[in-house]
C-alpha cells in the first residue's frame, strides 16, 4: 500500500477534545470596536456602555389632551360637587417652553406632548371637564403626577441604559435615536472567508454540466455566517488544482478573520484542501476527523500571522448537510464569540405571574414582561428527583412604564397576552411568555432594588467576566421585598431604621444573606449660586427652602431609601414640590439642574456630574442582600468576588464611593 493511500485512514477524535483542542490555540474574546451609524447598528453588540447624554423625556410633559393643574386644587372632585378653576387666558404651545408659571387654582389648556409649566404637577383630561365661561369644571380629582412624564423618569442624564456586550435590536436602537445618538460603538463583525472546492461544482445560475452539482453550500454558509453574526466574503469556487487553491487560501487568510472551505476534507485522491491547509504553517491541523454523524471528515485547523489574531481554518465536509451540521456544531459558537454575541433563546417559555395582574375586560392586552428566574425552582431542584416544571422556574414581571417608555421594550423579554373576557390574571398563574426576538435569554443575574451608579460600574464588570444580568429600579422596600420571595439574586437597597440609626443590616431576616456595599454620600443638591443654599449649613438650608413658597423640591419615590431619609429631614413638612417624584438620583439631579425645581436628595457624584452644589446629609450604606438559597449561585458568587477585589474597591472610591 502506498504512503498516499495509506493518508485515507483517519485518526478519528472525541467530539470534545476536538473542540478542545481547537479552542486553545485561538483568541475567541470579541473582536476590536468600531463606530458606526445607528441606522446601521440593529443586531451588532455593543462594545461599551450607552450612557444617556440627555434625559428622556427633556423636559415635564404631558400624556393626555387636556389642563395643566396643582393637583391638590382637584382634590374632592366628583360627578356631584365639581371643583370650578380659573382658565389660564394663555395656552401651553407645542414645541415652546411655557414662559409664565401655574399660580393655585388656575388650569391651563396644554395638548398631549406639551411641557408642563412652572407650578403644575399633574394633568386633568380634557374629556373630564367642561368650561364655563372663563372656568373650568372638573368632574374627578387627579393625583401628583397624573397623565404627565416627569423629566428623566424615563431615562435619566448619565444613567447607563444600555450595557457592552448587548445584542442591539429595534427596541434598543430606538432608545439610541430617543437619546440623540448618531453614532455607536459595536464590536466588529468578524471577516468570514468561504470558498467551495470540486471540479464538480457549478454555481447556481449557470447550466449544468452532465456530472455536475450545483454548489449549495456557499449560499448556505454565507446566510449561516451572517446568523452567527459575522459578515461572509464568498471567494467562489476554486477546482480541484493545488496551486490555485493554495492561492484562494493564501488571499482568504490575509483578508478574514476565519476562513472555510467547503470539500476535499475525506483525503482522496483528489481532496487536496486538507494539505494545502496543512502547508500555511503553524499551529496547523489540530483535528482531521471527529467522531460525529453527520460530519466526520472535518478538518480543524489554525494559521498565525504576525500582529494578528491567529486565524482559524475549518474544511467542513463537502455534503450539505454534513457541512452545516458542523458548522453550527464547531464555527458557528467562534463566529458568535469573536462578533461579541450570546446564544439564542428559545421563541415562547412557561413562566408565572409573581402577583395578581388586573386587566380590563373586553379587550385583549399584550403585556411586556421581563423574565426573572425563580429562587423556589433552585430549592425544589436541589430536594426533588423530578426536575420542577417549566413554569415552576421562570418568573414574568410585567413593565408598566405607558405607552410613552422607551426602556420597556428594552427590559422586556417577551410578552404575555390576556384575553379580552379576563378581568385579571391571578396570582402564580402560569402563562405562556413569547419572547421578543430569538436573542433574548432570561440572564445569569437578576438584580432588584434601589439604582446606583456604583452598580451600574459592577454589572458592567461583572459582564466582562461574561454573566449577563438585568436590573429592576424599584427601590430599596421593594427591591427587600422581592429577595424575601425569591425573585431576584441581589437587591440593593439602603434602608436606614429609625429606631437603631443603622442601615440595612436591622431588615435582614431569616433567608437572607447581606453583602457588604460601600458608602454614598447623600445630600442637598442645588444650583450654584443659588443664595438660599451657597454657604449655607444644612440646617440653613432645610429653613430657606420651606420658608420660600417659590422654592420647589425634586422628591423622590415612595418606597426608596432616599425618600426615607427626606421624610425624616422634613418632619412632616410638605414644601412645594413635594409630590413631584423621582425614580432615580438622576432624575433628581437633572430636574435642579435645569432649573425645573430648586433642590432635592441625591448622591454626590450625581451631583457633581451635572455641576451641582451639595449640601452633605450624611453618609448612607448601600448594601446587597441575597436570598439564602442564591448565596452560592455562580454569578452571585461572582459579584461577591468583585466587590471584595482591592482594585475594583479603588476604582468605586474613584468615582465617588467610599469602601471601608
């Protein structure tokens, strides 16, 4: 027998050793980052964080058609004993801030979209009134903050609303044009070189030679390589002669990030892929024949180039569906990994609802939700031989942000439908959830509680070390909450106990576990120059606010730390303003800063960002705390080590933390 034919006899290897021994001689981190359009950048990921440069919505506007009112002037309302406000002889116009303010018991007409002035703070709709003269009558009252969008409530300056590593679609470039971004960073998409082999190839389009096939497999692979998500070069079809194709190799190498040949991979007598392959130079062929069905004559293979990536070469099986078996099998996950993506996730997943969820009867609702993984599937995995159902283990949260969010869709996984003759759905139902697009996956770490910019700083390493997470800004009470009943793996929270004046550490009862945070420094905030504030102590400055009727407060949202400890500066104070809610320290920040309110609570490096003075109230503790049966979860484990590492401590010190 010759050397020759001898070749033919294959070393056949384990499925995973072959991948393993392919996945040691390359670079699968995500390729280098460029900037491009944002209409340009649906399904690229993210290459850094999108920190938001303005707030959305700019400015206090409203949801509805209607009057612009104090909301206290509509208290006791009814159908029976209507309350008679004076009509503004100005009118709220479209596109213009309004120049006068809202003095008490007077309503001004303003339309849907229309920024609210000075003074008011909530909405009547139009179709809840009716005019009399230079009056209007109001048939119902409205609460603080009814039909209207407060500055930065939906996204706030300099919150990081879109994280590395994130799959962009339609939902998030649309977050990008809310934000008034042109242009994004994205990791670039990997070069992928095809070139098909055989003499007996002809391409699609073309009459076919007796003897012949049509070559399916570089339309095929090119439309897979682009699912992967990186960008195919087609290099076309290259006969059965060495130097011609050692030449298409040698072009492929120089101008991709990973090439495929399509053939000549079984070593007969006229497959000479394998050995032109071999001739590129180190660290060559690591695996020539596999143990799979279909897909046993794969070539696995690597070249180095100087001051480049090494590059790897596959020469997948030349039968069609052998060729893209093991593409998915082997290429596919390197395209994906060096294009910066995560896996797939399945269409539609069971879950429950965590509460009762109230609908209105006779029309069918299509409700966002974000999926949380349940604590209670962890525990009855760890006691039961049976695995827990599907809709045991998934959590749907709905998102209840209105019509106008724009950071709904981004948080949301899916959606669940309730039928139009349900008035609600109860609670632990299950539902079906239909997921957005086939990207979306629930994530490693669920995150609830109280926002901080430090977290955000965390989360964004913590997806470096490549476990995704998503955060729920409900505040510290609800963010507590949920970790009693196992809906999250972290809540931050900063409670402060009246009664022992310690934070946290008194809230955590049986089946939780505390980690240790860092310090915030929380304080006035108010626009320098600003004689009631500048210089003045915190005492001072608490008087000159509730002594001036025209000095109005940024509040921030029940159920948050910070409005704790605001209602205990305030002692039962209600200065104007008060009923005007923040969700974040953002969104406190931005109202003092573009004079839409005159001081409010806040943490110091959100003060300092936006240029504001800070009146220090006294430092808080921002803790974590973690369901017991989460303690030892992989990525729980994983936030425990960073915030333990001395360099990242230094860092949150550098941005404004302070960690003992």
């Amino acid at each position: 027998m010759s050397s020759r034919e001898q070749e033919q006899f294959l070393n056949v290897l384990d499925r995973d050793e072959a991948e393993r021994r392919f996945h040691a001689i390359l670079d699968l981190s995500p390729l280098e980052a460029e900037l491009v359009p944002v209409g340009q950048s649906w399904q690229r990921v993210l290459a850094e964080d999108v920190v938001a440069p303005i707030d959305v919505p700019m400015f206090d506007r409203s949801n509805v058609d209607g009057f612009a009112v104090h909301a206290e002037d509509t208290f006791g309302a009814s159908e029976t004993q209507p309350r008679r406000l004076t009509r503004c002889p100005w009118t709220v116009v479209m596109g213009q801030p309004p120049t006068r303010s809202l003095s008490a018991q007077m309503a001004a007409a303003i339309s849907t979209g229309g920024m609210l002035p000075r003074g008011a703070n909530a909405v009547v709709m139009v179709e809840d009134t009716w005019s009399d003269g230079d009056n209007i009558i109001l048939k119902r009252p409205v609460s603080p903050g009814a039909n209207v969008s407060f500055a930065g409530s939906d996204i706030g300056r300099g919150e990081t609303v879109l994280r590395r590593g994130e799959l962009l679609g339609a939902r998030d470039t649309g977050i990008l044009a809310a934000l008034g971004l042109g242009e994004v960073r994205v990791v670039r998409r990997p070069k992928v070189a095809l070139i098909s082999t055989g003499d007996e190839l002809t391409s699609p389009g073309r009459p076919l030679p007796l003897g012949h096939v049509y070559d399916s497999n570089l339309t095929m692979l090119a439309d897979a390589v682009r699912e992967a998500g990186g960008e195919p070069l087609a290099l076309g079809i290259v006969p059965d002669e060495a130097d011609s194709l050692a030449d298409a190799v040698h072009r492929a190498v120089e101008s991709a990030d990973v090439v495929l040949l399509s053939g000549g991979t079984s070593k007969g007598p006229g497959d000479i892929s394998y050995r032109v392959v071999a001739s590129l130079g180190p660290p060559g062929i690591v695996a020539h024949g596999i143990a799979l069905k279909p897909g046993k004559p794969l070539c696995l293979a690597a070249v180095s180039r100087p001051n480049r990536r090494t590059i790897p070469i596959a020469v997948l099986p030349g039968f069609p569906t052998s060729a893209i078996f093991t593409f998915h099998d082997f290429i596919a996950p390197i395209i994906r990994r060096l294009a910066g993506h995560r896996e797939a996730a399945r269409r539609t997943v069971s879950a429950r609802v965590p509460n009762r969820i109230n609908s209105e009867r006779g029309r069918t609702e299509y409700l966002l939700v974000s999926l949380l993984d349940s604590a209670e599937a962890s525990e009855a995995a760890s006691t039961t031989a049976e695995p827990p159902p599907r809709a045991s283990r998934w959590l749907a949260f709905p998102l209840r942000q209105g019509s106008g969010s724009v950071t709904a869709f981004s948080r949301a996984d899916g959606f669940i439908v309730i039928p139009r003759q349900r008035e609600y759905l109860e609670a632990k139902e299950s539902v079906d959830v239909y997921l957005l697009d086939a990207t979306v996956q629930p994530v490693d770490l669920v995150v609830i509680g109280s926002h901080c910019p430090g977290l955000d700083f965390l989360l964004g390493r913590l997806r470096d070390e490549g476990f995704a997470s998503k955060f729920l800004a409900v505040g510290s009470t609800a963010g507590l909450e949920a970790a009693r009943r196992g809906e999250c793996d972290l809540a931050g929270i900063h409670l402060l106990d009246p009664v022992s004046d310690r934070y946290n550490s008194p809230f955590v009862t049986e089946g939780l576990r505390l980690i240790s945070g860092y310090q915030r420094a929380q304080g006035l905030v108010f626009r320098r120059g600003d004689r009631r504030f500048e210089g003045q102590s915190l005492s001072e400055a608490l008087a000159a606010a509730l002594a001036d009727p025209d000095c109005v407060m940024a509040n921030r949202n029940r159920g948050s730390g910070t409005r704790i400890l605001i209602d205990r500066l305030l002692a039962g104070a209600r200065p104007p303003g008060y009923w005007n809610e923040m969700r974040s320290h953002h969104a406190v920040a931005a109202a003092v800063a573009q004079n839409r309110a005159d001081w409010g609570i806040a943490i110091h490096p959100v003060a300092e960002a936006l240029g504001l003075g800070f009146i220090s109230v006294r430092a808080e503790q921002y803790d974590f705390v973690v369901p017991a049966p989460r303690w030892d979860r992989p990525a729980v484990a994983a936030f425990r080590r960073l915030l333990a590492d001395p360099t990242i401590r230094a860092r949150l010190n550098q941005l404004g933390f302070t960690c003992e």
